[in-house]
C-alpha cells in the first residue's frame, strides 16, 4: 500500500510525457510536409544566432518594459524547473526533499531561496502582462485576428503560470520541516501565517495537495502547448538556428526558374528535345505557394513558434494605416491550415485527401497578400526570426506565375518591363536622353 | 549646365580599350522619372567633381527586374537579371554604384547566384568613400544649420544594414540632423516598395506616405532627406498632401551634395 503514490507517480508522469511526446511527432510530420530547404551551412553563426537571440533574448529586450518582464519570466521558467527534477525525484523514490540529503543545507537553501524570489518575480510579470493585455489594452493584442481562441489561449497561460507559482509558493509554506529549518524561505515565510491555527494534519494535506497539483500542473501545462501559441518557449531555439542568414533584403531565385530561363537563353537548346532521363522529377509541380505543403518547413517550423506577440503587425506600414495585412495572421493562418492538414491525415490513414480548402483564399486573401510593400519591418521586429514576408512572397508568386492573377496595373508594369525594359512604356532607346535634358 | 554634364557610356570606355573606375547603374526611375532624373544629374555633378572615372551602360541598360520579381513574377526577374548579366560580365564590370537601393539590393544579393558577381554601392555610400578619401572637397555652408531629417530607405536599411553612410554624408552639410521617432530599424517603409509604386494601394484609414510623412513634420524639418527615387516621390507626395511644400523640401542626398558644392 506504502507504495500507491509511488506508482501513481510513475503514471501520471509516464502519461503526460507519453502524450506530449506523440504530439511531438505529430510536429515534427506536419513541419516536414514542407519542402526541402538546405540549412546545414554557416553552423557557427547558426549557434551564434540562436545563443543571442533565443537563450540571449536579443531582440526581446528592443522593447524595454515587456523585454525586461519576459526575461524576467523566461529566467524564472527555466530556473524553477530545476525545482521539478527534485520533485520528480521524491515522487518516484518516495522521498521528501531529496535534495537536502544530497546536498549541504546552506546549498538547498541557496537554492529554493532563488527558487522563491523567482516565482514572486514571475508571478508579479505575469500580472503586469495581464494588464497590459486586460486593462491597458495595447493595441497589438486587439487586433482583428486576435478574437477568442488567440485572446483567451494568451489569457490561459498567464492564469497557468500564476497559479503553479502560487502552488509552488504554498507547497514550501505549508512545509512545516522546510519552515523549521528556516533557510531558504525567503518568500513563504510570509505566507505561513495565512495558514496559522491549521492543524498539522491539514496542513501536511495542504502542502501535499500544493505538491501533486503543482506537478500535475506542470505536465498539464507541457501538453497544453501543442495546442497553444506558447510552443516558442520550445521553438524559439531551433527556430532562431534556421533563421534567414542573407541579407534581409534578398529574396531567394527559384532554381526551377533559372532553369528555364537558362534554357531559353541558350541558343542551342533544343526547345523540342525530350526530357533527360529522371529530369521529370526536376521540375515542381507548380511556382509558388497556395498551400502549406508548397512552403519549405522552416516557414512551416515559423508558423509554429509564432507566439503571436504582434510586433511584426505593429510595426507593418500595410497594418498601421488599416489595410487587412498583418503579418502575425499569416503566421496564424498558416499553421491553423497546417493543423487541418494534419488532422486530415490523421484521419486518412496517413493520406491527405484534398478538402477543397488550401491556404490561399481560404485562410489568406489575395487583397492582404498585394498590400504588402515588403519593407521588411515584420522580420526585423520577429524576436524569433519568423519571416512572414517570405510567405507572402511565396503566394505571390503562384497568384503571378500560376495564375496570372496580379492586379491590372501590375499587370502594365510587368509588361512595359517586357517590352522595353522599364517598368513604364518608354522606349529603351531613350534610357540616356537625360544627359542631354 | 546640362552641357557641361560628362556622361560616358561603357561602349565609349570599350572603343579605348579602357576600364572605368565604376559603373554608374542609372536604373529605369533615374532614367525616365522627371524627379529622379535630377537626382542622377546631381550624382552625375558630383562624379564629375571628385574627377571619377565612371561610366553608364545607356541604352544597354534595362530595368534589373527588383520590382518583377516583389510582384511575385520570378521569371521576368531572371529574364532581366540574366540579359543583364550578360552584359555588364561582357564589359568585366568589377564595381556598380547606383542611386536606388532596390537596384542596390537586387544586384548585389541577387544577381549573384545568376552569375553576376559585383562589388555594389549604394551612391550615399559612395559619396561617403570620396569624402573620406579627400576627393570630394569644399562643402559651402549652403544647409548649416537647417534641420534635416533622413528617411531610411527599407532596401538600404533593414535590408542591407547601412544606416551610417547616409547619415555621415548629411553630418558634412554642417546641418542638424534630427530622427523620426521611427529611424533605422524601425523606420517606416514610405510605401513604394513591394511593387506598389506601381499600383494604387489596398483599402485602408490612410496612404502609407502620408503616415511616414506625419512622422517626419514631427521633427520640424526644413528638409527631408532621402536615398531612394521612390522614396522621394512618396514623401514628396505626402508633404503635398499635408500642404507643407513650400515650407519643407525633399531632397536626396545626391542633390545636398551637389547642392553644397555648388554645382
């Protein structure tokens, strides 16, 4: 019998890793129904990037006030979960506070002290960011795709982390052994007293209800990820690693193109020979994007570690004067698409089978895709190097390419261009008469 | 003045068997747009100034397919960008300078992988070379203490990081030089790019240009700078449409230059 919570442990921890584990594989499927994209080049500034940036907080930090509260978040979540092992520990083993034996108790206390100030630190953030969202209302979060399932997801994880550090907080406080040795309870000792007159038979159920729910929590919070917007505290790693390194201004040739022009430029090309042996594979199915599967996966990984944050849309010159682009909706658009992909082949036996639906139209507009000006300023605000402007250029490209679908004056632009090199319709043999004007 | 304009062509260059020191790539706005053409002549003043050896490409030149190819039409960009090259590794072009940044970007990140290989300058960067070099002397006192304000172009700033030369360039107009609250990287795109100087923009509250150009009246300018002919165009449309023109100017850095040098 003494060993029911034991097994009970193993259990609960075994189901809330298996699980996350499996929708990790789902993951990982979905990212890779993207296109091949090669990124094994330039290792060392790929590190660099990801340690700057995403272990770094680079880019977080350009906004000060919600920069200094992430980090102080992001510091205490990783911090804290050092506390997890310990409780993983003495869930299994059966023991109390392992750490105490194993370690000396100036340690211990060294440790859960930080620990405690910590939780206190990222509970107070977590109210702060509450505000903002709530009461203060910053702009960013009440935007049009920004209504309820993204408003509350955003909601949920701030009462998730308020309450697991209040948990955390009331386990120690209404720890009477840790209490005692008074070394280490920098912030709980101020919440015993709540509990003063409490016998200590409800107390020791108090801290072991605190115990289990704080775990319980945790596990609950980690499989909750999947289907929230909060997989960036995963993501954001990889992510920052795969990261457009080029310029920001350069735009990728497709090779596909440079074939065909190639062949169209080369004077002994012969237009009607037939194909080369496995060439046929060669050539894609189609020029650009109107479904997730014609994206390469790092925009598919993109779309799942977008956090929606909104400083890419706050910052969009398309979004600030009210046009229907946001870059943070391409984001959501494509993952949402990317997940219905998914279940779709979860339910086919690993076969998608076309719903009638894709990308383009259904979820993005061709009037959201024309308003961009590809300024850039999306990719520049991204504290994860999510590049929704590539996205958008890839759509532009099928609705171009494919489907001839450019509005009527860009239409004129790219004609002019055709036939006398200029995007207006004078004759290039007048390219240089400004000298003389 | 127009006389005195020496615009040689790299043909001219090739029949005396001699190599410029620089290619000056005009691009189709410098060539046909009546307010970038003064630009190219003020940069075109300028070189002659400091004695540079440069030559254009003319009627051999053609649009390097930048806006094609933001439009999402892949296939003319490679079509321009290949007849491009062709050209310019005709002539063993080594280095391009240009007075718009779209051409800047596309010719210098994307031209590459096509088999075009060149060194490539933004004019404000260039200019900044010739001061540095001493070979671009005696800036009179035309713009002292003016307020100028520079719109950081989106294809020279975030696009390629350069942020310091054009600065560095208006600092020796002995000008004050004021920042938007939206500069460097965060400055606001003025609403050209992305193909959209060629089409009228989406629904929306208000124009791009207009919002940017609110965000430079703030500083109290006397001048707006620019560095990019479609910049100017849009900032000078939304300083018309704030009926501001006759107490605020837009100028590119070419022209505060050639301006400051008396040409």
């Amino acid at each position: 019998m003494e060993y029911i919570p034991n097994i009970l442990f193993a259990i609960v921890l075994f189901l809330g890793v298996g699980f996350f584990a499996k929708n990790v594989q789902k993951l990982i499927r979905n990212i890779k129904l993207g296109q091949d994209k090669d990124v094994s080049d330039n290792k060392s500034q790929r590190w660099k990037n990801m340690a700057m940036i995403a272990l770094g907080q680079s880019k977080m930090v350009r906004r000060p006030i919600s920069g200094f509260l992430h980090v102080v978040v992001y510091v205490g979540f990783i911090i804290i979960n050092i506390e997890v092992l310990e409780i993983i520990i003495d869930g299994l083993l059966g023991t109390h506070r392992i750490g105490l034996s194993v370690l000396p108790q100036s340690v211990y206390g060294f440790l859960i002290g930080t620990f405690e100030v910590l939780a206190c630190l990222v509970f107070i953030s977590v109210i702060i960011f509450w505000i903002r969202r709530n009461v203060i209302k910053i702009a960013r979060f009440w935007k049009s795709e920004m209504t309820s399932w993204p408003k509350n997801d955003g909601n949920y994880i701030l009462y998730f982390e308020m309450v697991l550090m209040t948990l955390f907080l009331v386990m120690n406080a209404t720890d009477l052994q840790f209490q005692a040795l008074n070394s280490g309870n920098v912030i709980s000792q101020f919440i015993t007293p709540w509990f003063s007159g409490m016998s200590e038979g409800t107390l020791h159920v108090i801290e072991r209800g605190a115990w289990w729910l704080h775990i319980v929590g945790i596990l609950v919070f980690l499989n909750y990820l999947y289907y929230s917007k909060h997989l960036h505290i995963l993501l954001a790693f990889p992510n920052t690693y795969y990261g457009k390194l080029q310029p920001k201004g350069q735009f990728n040739n497709l090779e596909a193109v440079t074939n065909e022009v190639k062949m169209m430029m080369d004077p002994n090309a012969d237009p009607f020979a037939a194909p080369a042996e496995g060439a046929e594979d060669d050539v894609p199915a189609k020029f650009g994007a109107s479904d997730v599967q014609d994206l390469n996966w790092v925009q598919l990984l993109n779309a799942y570690t977008c956090t929606e944050c909104g400083r890419c849309t706050s910052e969009c010159p398309a979004n600030l004067t009210g046009k229907k682009l946001s870059p943070r909706k391409i984001m959501m658009d494509t993952r949402d698409r990317l997940e219905e992909v998914g279940k779709n082949i979860d339910a086919n036996n690993g076969e998608f089978k076309d719903d009638g639906k894709q990308l383009l139209g259904d979820y993005i507009t061709n009037e959201e895709l024309w308003a961009c000006t590809t300024c850039n300023a999306c990719v520049e605000a991204c504290p994860v190097s999510i590049d929704p402007l590539s996205i958008i250029l890839e759509m532009r490209r099928y609705l171009v390419m494919e489907q001839s679908a450019a509005p009527v004056e860009l239409n004129n632009m790219m004609t002019n261009i055709e036939n006398n090199g200029a995007p207006w319709p004078y004759n290039q043999m007048d390219r240089l008469n400004w000298k003389d004007e | 003045m127009s006389e005195l304009l020496k615009v040689p062509t790299m043909a001219d260059f090739m029949a005396e068997g001699k190599q410029p020191e620089i290619l000056f790539w005009v691009g189709s706005a410098g060539s046909f747009d009546d307010r970038a053409k003064k630009i190219t002549k003020a940069f075109v003043k300028i070189l002659n100034k400091a004695n540079v050896d440069f030559a254009v490409l003319g009627t051999e030149e053609s649009c390097t397919g930048d806006v094609a190819k933001r439009a999402g039409n892949e296939f003319l960009f490679q079509m321009q960008a290949v007849t491009n090259i062709e050209i310019l590794n005709a002539y063993e072009i080594n280095k391009i300078v240009t007075c718009d940044p779209h051409s800047f970007n596309c010719l210098k990140n994307e031209y590459p992988s096509l088999g075009g290989q060149y060194e490539v300058l933004h004019h404000t960067q260039f200019i900044n070379q010739l001061i540095a070099a001493g070979r671009l002397e005696g800036l009179n006192d035309t713009y002292k203490g003016k307020r100028i304000t520079f719109h950081d172009p989106c294809y020279l700033g975030r696009a390629n990081n350069e942020y310091d030369a054009p600065r560095e360039v208006l600092q020796k107009t002995k000008a004050t030089l004021t920042e938007m609250k939206r500069h460097k990287r965060t400055a606001l795109c003025c609403g050209a790019g992305g193909a959209q100087m060629f089409k009228e923009p989406e629904k929306g509250d208000m124009d791009i240009n207009v919002l940017r150009t609110e965000g430079a009246l703030e500083t109290n300018p006397d001048i707006i700078a620019t560095g990019c002919p479609y910049c100017n165009t849009m900032m000078t449309d939304g300083v018309k449409a704030k009926e501001k023109e006759s107490e605020v100017q837009v100028l590119d850095i070419a022209e505060l230059i050639a301006n400051a040098q008396g040409l």
